[in-house]
C-alpha cells in the first residue's frame, strides 16, 4: 500500500494549514454528534517510542470538547504482567 503512495507530491504550507484547520473543525462536529447519539468510539494508537503519538494526540484534541473523550495511557508489562495471557 505505501508503494503506491506519491511522496514527489506536496502542498503549500498555508493550504495545508487551512486543510487541517478544516479537518479539526469536522471532527469537533462528528464528536458532538457522536456524543448526542451516545456513540461509544475507540481510537487507538500503536508506534515505536518517540514515533510522535502523543503529539498527533494532542493535536486532535486540541479543539475537541474534553467533556466528551478521555485519553487513556498504556505502559509496557510489567514482568509479572509478561507471564499471562495478554489481557488477562
């Protein structure tokens, strides 16, 4: 999938700046709508450490309503945790 992906392609800084602007502000829309239905929703990130989760984290929700998400933080297994069946 990511062979097929044009990275010679590029757009101006204030263009993408307004298509992110654009993007936050639908996403504050679709979070208010999932809140009113009671849509529960589960994003979930995975990536290396220092891979920049939780910055794309924070930028998503910088313009969200806090009332209406929580960010929830898992850390490595512990040694213990190492010897169950994961989520046990």
């Amino acid at each position: 999938m990511l062979d097929e992906v044009d990275l010679s392609l590029a757009l101006p800084k204030r263009a993408a700046k307004q298509a992110i602007a654009a993007q936050m502000d639908r996403l504050y829309e679709l979070q208010r709508a999932v809140f009113d239905r009671k849509l529960p929703v589960v994003i979930l990130f995975e990536g290396w450490d220092a891979a920049g989760k939780g910055t794309v984290i924070r930028a998503l929700t910088e313009r969200l309503d806090p009332r209406g998400f929580k960010v929830l933080s898992t850390q490595a297994p512990r040694t213990h945790e190492q010897q169950k069946p994961w989520l046990w």
